[in-house]
C-alpha cells in the first residue's frame, strides 16, 4: 500500500518521502499468494459462519487457529466479527469489497503504464476447487453474490475442473472458475520494481521505524528518525502495525492482524497453469517463479506471537489431498500479518477532521495485493483535492462497528 500510494502521489512540485523499517513490500506484501482476486467479493464473516466456526476451530488441521491469548486481549474484536455475519452486513461488505476488488487490474495497469512498468501479471484467471460435495453445494449457493456484483464465473464438475488443471485429485466435488482474475507470480519482485521506479522518479526514502505520529498545527510530526521530519501531508499505510499510529493521531480503530502462512515446493513434481483456491481448507497453491507456494490460512494470534509453524506444514499436508502427486518437502516456511477490521474492509480515505493533511489506508485484510492500486487512485485523488474514483463512504475510519 505503501509503495502504491508513494507512486500514485508523485507530480511535479510534490517530494513524497516513503518511511518503512523495512525494504519496502519486503514483510507480508512479499509472500501473499500473489492472486489479483477480482472475484473474491465475499467478507470472512459470511452468514453461516457461527455453526461451521466450531468445528473449524476443533480441527488441528482446519482453516482457522484461535490462540488463547487472542481471546482475552481481542475478545470485542471477535464478537464485532461475529456481528458481520448477519446476512444484510454481509450483503454491504460485499458491495464495498467488490468496488474495489472487481476493477483492480484495470488500476494496476494504469498505475503500471504510468511509471513506464510492464504488466507482470498472468492473466489465466482463478479456480475455486472443492473436495467435498457439502462445500461445493455451499460454494453455489454463495455465488449469487457473486452475481450480484456482476463477476463472470462459471461452475465446473470434478472432470472439467480437472480438464483446467489435470494434477487436481479425481475425487473432487467440483469447482468454480473465475477468468478474469490473476496472478503475479513473484509479488516481492512487484514491490521492487515499484520501489526503483519510485527512486528514479525522485522519490525519497527514510529507512527506520517510526516511534509516534503527532499532530503539529495543520502538519504531523514523525518521531524516531532523528530529524522528526514535520509532513505537509501524511499517509499512514504501516498494515498490520497502523492501529498504534492511528490512534496517536486521534483515531482509534479495531485492527488486527489475521496471521498467514507459506511454504514453498520449489519441485513440486506437478504443474498448475493458474491460482487454485482450497476455500474449505483455506489456502491456495499458485505457481510461482521459484516453485509452488502454497499460502493461507487464518491464524488469531498477536503481532508478537511465535510463529507456530506447524500452521505451515498443515498446508503441504492438507495440499496432498487435492493435488496428490505433489512432492515435498515443503521449505522456507513464512508467516505474514493481515491487517483485518471485522468487516473485512480497509479503512481507506482522510481523517474526517483533517481531511487534507491525513490520510489512511490500511487493513485491507485477504485482500491487500489486490487493492493496493485502487486504493493508491483514491488517495492520490483526494490528496489533490479531487473526486476519487469510487465512494470512500464505506471505508471511513469513523465508520461504527456494532457488537452485535
Ligand atoms: C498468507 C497470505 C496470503 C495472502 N494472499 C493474498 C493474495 O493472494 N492476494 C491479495 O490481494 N492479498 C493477499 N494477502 C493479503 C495481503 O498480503 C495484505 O493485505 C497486504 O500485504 C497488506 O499490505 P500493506 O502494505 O497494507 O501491509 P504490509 O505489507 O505489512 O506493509 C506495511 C509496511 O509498514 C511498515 N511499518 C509498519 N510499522 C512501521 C513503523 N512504525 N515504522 C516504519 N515502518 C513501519 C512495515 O515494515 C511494512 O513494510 C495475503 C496475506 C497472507 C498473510
């Protein structure tokens, strides 16, 4: 997000500075499962999801893990989760996910075109896959949403599935494919390529991590970096780190972090053409330029939780159930940090009550990869006092967020 809306901001007179501790895109930017997900307009919290969440979190194996810890300290933030099951909250996430899921290819290659990139992404769409007939019968009935927001997809039995992507396991219910999405096939490579075009363009860069944020008259003050730079204007997009910076500026938000998984099967012993989405089992297996990386899973945890990489050893296994000829073992295990509001939205606009010198966007969940240019054309819009290209309304930061 942060690289995007460097990008999106740059014009002649303006001197953006991106701050980041890291190389920028280098933390969970860099290991997502790489998929421009058009067609992915569902909220986590679907209705439904209060009667099937016990039994996902019972199974060692299952798609979401639930820590103790997270409990005590986020306990409101699971029952505000919860709340967003109800089928008329579910319905306007969707809206609000789709405007800026359904057109985000077409901003990457604006975004791409402008600084004088190629478009890296390959474009053989999305496959949703299903092992068992009860998912996939599930799986159908969800997709009204999906034809609610006007997403091209198609329903596929076991045999034409399998026709698409021949290493897929023959006992497959059936499977959903979405054409029009994508994938990139080695996302850290996008972020570096966005950061060098951002450097020749004149872009500055602090490397260091930002201790407070404070407001300073109609400028904000950058503490931690030595020269406590004062910023005319200043865009917070820190992920899974914002609530902290959000709150030193008057604006405490129910931010947390979805903690993912990869692993990686640099020979895999089969080939995909396309992302296949395991939703039953919560992660996807995208061919990628160093192998398969198999990424996903939900895991309810804080920032400072160890990582509990048996998370990432549950994907190779679960994956030799849908795809049995894969070879391991899997290596360089990975985990990354979602940053998630219980609606599954970011919030993506100005501070209400600065709405020229802040701005935000963070917390766009699963989603992140897939919305970063999008979201980069709504700020750069409203930095220059414009009319974004779609209503912010639903991302605002003050929007309420009900416990029940
Ligand atoms: C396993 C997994 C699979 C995923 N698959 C997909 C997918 O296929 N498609 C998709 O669209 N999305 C996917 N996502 C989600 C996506 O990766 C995230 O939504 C996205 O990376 C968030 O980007 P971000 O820029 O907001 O946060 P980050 O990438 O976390 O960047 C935040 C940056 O802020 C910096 N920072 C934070 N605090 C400070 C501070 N105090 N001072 C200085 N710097 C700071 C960090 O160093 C970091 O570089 C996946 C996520 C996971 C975990």
């Amino acid at each position: 997000m942060g690289l995007t809306t460097a990008l999106a901001l740059q014009r002649p007179g303006v001197t953006v500075t991106l701050i980041d501790r890291l190389t920028p895109g280098s933390g969970t930017s860099s290991g997502n499962a790489g998929i421009i997900a058009t067609s992915s307009v569902h909220p986590e919290a679907m209705p439904g999801l209060l009667s099937s969440l016990p039994a996902m979190l019972l199974s060692p194996q299952g798609p979401v893990r639930l820590r103790p810890s997270f409990l005590l300290q986020q306990f409101p933030w699971l029952l505000r989760f919860l709340a967003q099951a109800r089928p008329q909250r579910a319905e306007t996430a969707s809206v609000a996910t789709s405007a800026l899921s359904k057109p985000a290819l077409r901003f990457w290659d604006g975004l791409l075109q402008q600084v004088g990139l190629p478009s890296p992404f390959t474009r053989k769409g999305l496959l949703y896959a299903y092992g068992s007939p009860r998912s996939f019968t599930e799986a159908l009935r969800d997709n009204a949403y999906r034809t609610r927001r006007g997403i091209t997809f198609e329903v596929l039995d076991g045999a034409a599935a399998r026709a698409l992507e021949p290493a897929l396991a023959p006992s497959l219910a059936g499977a959903i494919y979405a054409p029009e999405a994508a994938h990139h096939p080695w996302p850290q490579t996008l972020s570096d390529q966005l950061f060098e075009r951002f450097r020749a363009r004149g872009g500055l860069f602090v490397g260091g991590a930002v201790a407070a944020l404070a407001r300073e008259g109609g400028q904000v003050r950058v503490h931690g970096l030595g020269a406590q730079p004062l910023a005319d204007q200043l865009f917070l997009c820190a992920g899974a780190y914002s609530a902290t910076l959000a709150k030193q500026l008057g604006w405490p938000v129910p931010l947390v972090t979805e903690r993912g998984y990869h692993i990686l099967h640099p020979a895999p012993g089969l080939e995909l053409t396309r992302t296949v989405l395991f939703p039953e089992l919560g992660f996807a297996a995208t061919p990628m330029a160093e192998g398969l990386r198999l990424a996903g899973t939900v895991e309810l945890a804080s920032l400072e939780a160890p990582p509990a990489w048996d998370r990432a050893e549950v994907l190779s296994r679960n994956a030799l159930r849908m795809l049995p000829a894969l070879r391991g073992p899997g290596v360089k295990p990975w985990l990354g940090f979602r940053p998630s509001l219980p609606d599954s939205l970011p919030v993506l606009g100005a501070a209400p009550d600065a709405p020229q010198e802040i701005f935000f966007a963070f917390g766009h969940g699963h989603l992140g990869l897939t919305q970063a240019a999008v979201s980069a054309a709504c700020l750069a819009a409203l930095a220059e006092g414009e009319a974004p290209p779609l209503d912010l309304g639903p991302y605002r930061i003050d929007r309420p967020f009900p416990l029940f």
